[in-house]
C-alpha cells in the first residue's frame, strides 16, 4: 500500500515535499520512507518558495 505523497510523487517526480505546521519553530528535513520533507511554518515556506523561483 503506498501512501498519498508516495503515490503523488509517483505520477510527478519534480519537485520538493513541505509539511507545513504553525507548530513549527525552526524548519528541518527528515527524510521518511524514501521522501525527503521539509518541516516548516508558513512564513518560511513563503521564503524558501521564493529562494526557489529565482533559481528557476
């Protein structure tokens, strides 16, 4: 049985995984079942999301 992200990324390959939370303090990665995931609060999501379109 897979799981709803692993399925996801099974029809799209590209691109970064984010679980975001309020909850969160600092952002960090794990990486779970074979997914990397960033753990992070909106606000940084915003930053690392834009970090990522002016490389593009």
């Amino acid at each position: 049985m897979q799981t709803g992200l692993k399925a996801f990324r099974g029809n799209y390959s590209e691109g970064k995984n984010y679980v975001i939370s309020p909850q969160v303090g600092d952002a960090y990665t794990r990486t779970l079942d074979g997914l990397e995931l960033t753990f992070c609060n909106l606000y940084q999501w915003e930053q690392m999301s834009a970090g990522d379109a002016r490389k593009a």
